[in-house]
C-alpha cells in the first residue's frame, strides 16, 4: 500500500514514511493531505488538482534538443478540446495474490470432488461395520478403506485451505474492479477484508457481507449469496457438533460418527460448489468459466403474434389433410 503527498508548489509525489510532513522538500511548498495512490478517490476529495504547464516551463524536463521533422504535419488522434490524461497502458504483471485468485475454480472444483468421494468412502467403512457383526473382514479390505477416508478427507480438507486462499485472493480484486468500475472508493481496507474472512467466528457473518456488496443490485446473485450462507454456517455448525460427538464413548456412537461424517463431507461438497456457483455469477460467467450470454427481451407487437398464430393452424390443417390423402 502507497501513501504519498503531492506539493502544491511544484507536483512533486513524496512517499509518507512514519507520519505527514508539512514542507515538501524540494521546494519548501507546502504538502497536502496524504493519499493512496492503489484506491481511485473523486476529485473532490484528492486535495489537489494537475495543473497543464507549457513545454517552455522552466521546470520542465531538460533542455535535450528536438530534431525537426520534414514530413507532413499530422495529428495521431482527433483533436479535442481539454486536456487528456494519458494512461500507461503497457501489461503488468499479475502480483502473486492474482495468480492465486486465477485458481479459485479449479480448487474448488477438486475439493467438490474429493469431499464428494469421501461421502461414498465413509459409507463404505459405514458398510463394512454392518457386515462385520456377522463376518470377518479381510484385512486388504480394511486397508483400502482406511486409505480411501484419510485420502479423501485429508486431500478435501488440505485442498479446502488453499481454495479458501484462493477465494480471499479473488474477493479482494474483485471488490477492486468493482469499486473501480462505479468509480468509487471502497469502503473496507485489504486488511479489514482478510481479517473478516480469516478469524474465527468473524468468518461466519463478514464473507457473506462482503459478497452482498458485491451482488446488491442483483436478484438472483444476493439469492445465491444467502443459500451459500446458511450452508456455510450450517458446515461450520456440524464441525462442533462431529467434535462433540467424538467424546461419546462406545462401539454404537463411532459407528454414528461414520454416519456423520459421511454426511458433514456432503455438505462440504455442497457448499464448495456453491462457492464456485457464487464466483461465477458474480463473474457473469457460467459455471465452466466461459462468459455468460446475455438475454436481450424484444418487445413484439400484438399483430406479429396473431400472424404466427394463423401460421401454426394453417401448418396442422395442412398436415392433416396430407395425411388424410
């Protein structure tokens, strides 16, 4: 994050360091407030304004002499009247916390997968444990079901990290480009962002907040955003729950606990695709990551739908006299 202070003698940009200082150091003239230069702020709240200098200020860059051109005078642009701000559109490099909002989708796709095995492997041992009141169980077969759970869930559970990285890495750029987009200033810093989702408890109510200032205009994207909600909450509910559950002692009790842990990793999957289900609406695209197709609704006049409608009977009359025939 950069802070700076701009002269307002001579336009020079100082970084803050510690705390605001009031004289510029090049030319003593006073300094004004601090801004951010990574957060676009309206003009009326910079505290400063670019004022256009001609090229023969003396304060201008050098004195490097211009080679005169022979060729005929033309203009690279259609003129205007005002001045223009000229952007730098040269590519950046994505940052490193870009790169990792790129793998939300994936990620979360492979946690839907892998919470989704997990289901049928905990209904496996679930089985097995039936069937052992009566029989003994090969031990291969114990085997490959202790490696299917630890596999799965394990694998779920170190990919649900990383996705949930992933997802915090996206959120905050996409709060960038929105914010941008409408030309406002965003309310919540990166770092109020990443607290919310990150402590516990706070995790439970702030993601939700702060998608619902993404989708406030949306019907359909806020509806998406509260199911994802009440699975969210729901999730972390069973994770207490299982724990509690683990204290009980006896056989009957642990056979429950496969039950719920079959179902706990149901939900898990559920609400890792409806993580990815949100993503995409609010990246209008669908659910593979391709761009959404907008519908266009196209008024029709009452005589087009009459017209259609004689159409369509006049079609059947003739099929059925064609089959008649």
């Amino acid at each position: 994050m950069s802070v700076v202070q701009v002269c307002a003698r001579c336009a020079a940009r100082w970084p803050v360091v510690g705390g605001p200082t009031q004289w510029c150091p090049r030319c003593s003239g006073v300094l004004l407030i601090p801004t951010r230069t990574e957060i676009y702020q309206p003009p009326n709240r910079r505290g400063f304004r670019w004022i256009a200098r001609s090229p023969s200020d003396p304060r201008g860059v050098g004195d490097a002499p211009v080679r005169r051109s022979f060729s005929t005078p033309r203009y690279d642009a259609v003129p205007q009247w005002g001045l223009q701000d000229v952007v730098d559109t040269s590519p950046v490099p994505p940052s490193r916390a870009d790169r990792m909002a790129d793998r939300v989708g994936p990620l979360l796709t492979l946690a839907t997968i892998l919470y989704g095995l997990a289901v049928f492997a905990e209904l496996g041992r679930y089985a097995i444990l039936v069937r052992n009141r009566t029989r003994l169980i090969p031990q291969p077969l114990l085997t490959v079901s202790d490696a299917a759970v630890y596999f799965t869930q394990l694998g779920g559970l170190l990919i649900s990290v990383f996705a949930a990285i992933a997802a915090v890495c996206w959120l905050l750029r996409r709060r960038r480009e929105h914010f941008a987009g409408a030309r406002e200033s965003d309310p919540r810093t990166a770092s109020e962002v990443v607290v919310g989702c990150a402590v516990p408890i706070l995790n439970l109510v702030m993601p939700a907040v702060y998608l619902f200032e993404l989708v406030r205009r949306d019907p359909r994207g806020t509806l998406l955003v509260k199911i994802w909600w009440g699975f969210w909450g729901f999730s972390a509910l069973l994770l207490v729950v299982n724990a509690y559950w683990r204290s009980r002692p006896g056989i009957q009790a642990m056979a429950d606990g496969v039950l719920l842990n079959a179902f706990i990793a149901l939900i898990a999957a559920v609400t890792a695709a409806l993580t990815l289900v949100v993503i995409r609406r609010i990246e209008r695209k669908s659910w593979r990551g391709e761009p959404e197709s907008e519908t266009r609704w196209v008024p029709v006049p009452r005589s087009v739908l009459e017209e259609k409608t004689v159409l369509e009977e006049k079609t059947v009359l003739d099929e059925k006299e064609t089959a008649a025939l």
